[in-house]
C-alpha cells in the first residue's frame, strides 16, 4: 500500500511539474493552470464521495498485540485509564517499530 501511494504521488508530481512545463510550450499558460485545476478536481471530488474508514479495527488491532495482552494481564493494580494510555502507547508506537528492527 505503501509503495502504491509514493508512485501515485511520484507521478502526480510529473505531471503537475513537467506536464506543465510541456503543456505550457505547446498552449497558453492559463490554460494549462486550468487542466492543472481539472486535475484537481479529481482527487477533491474524491475526497468528498468516499466513506469514512472503520476506525475500531485498528483500536482493535492495537489491544491484540502480544505485548500488549501481557501488559494488561500483568497490571491489575494500576488505574484503568493509565492502563489504557499506557497500552495505547505499547501496540501504537512501541509494536509497530519493534517489528521493523527485529
């Protein structure tokens, strides 16, 4: 998914820099700033008609990671909401680059 978004990006880069430049030898530049707008418009109207993502998975996601499971067997005694954050922070921050270095 990740390279899929820096290609997108990459090539959304060409053509707004290049294709523009190209664009502009060939016809006036008011009218490419207008094909540039157009293009635009694409990813606005998107952004508009496209459903919201379910954000519970990756709460969900976050309580099931090993180290996190461990945390909160091991720490009944401490407050419910330190707890939470402090399980929060295992499965979103520490998880995530644990797996990257190993």
């Amino acid at each position: 998914m990740s390279t899929s978004y820096i290609l997108s990006y990459r090539l959304a880069l060409l053509v707004a820099g290049a294709g523009a430049l190209y664009m502009a030898d060939q016809i006036p530049w008011k009218d490419v700033y207008y094909i540039v707008a157009a293009l635009m418009l694409v990813g606005f109207i998107t952004v508009l008609f496209i459903k919201e993502p379910d954000r519970t998975s990756a709460n969900d996601a976050i309580m099931l990671e090993t180290r996190v499971i461990a945390f909160m067997e091991g720490s009944h005694h401490w407050p419910k909401q330190l707890r939470s954050l402090i399980a929060w922070f295992l499965g979103a921050i520490v998880s995530p680059y644990s797996w990257y270095f190993i």
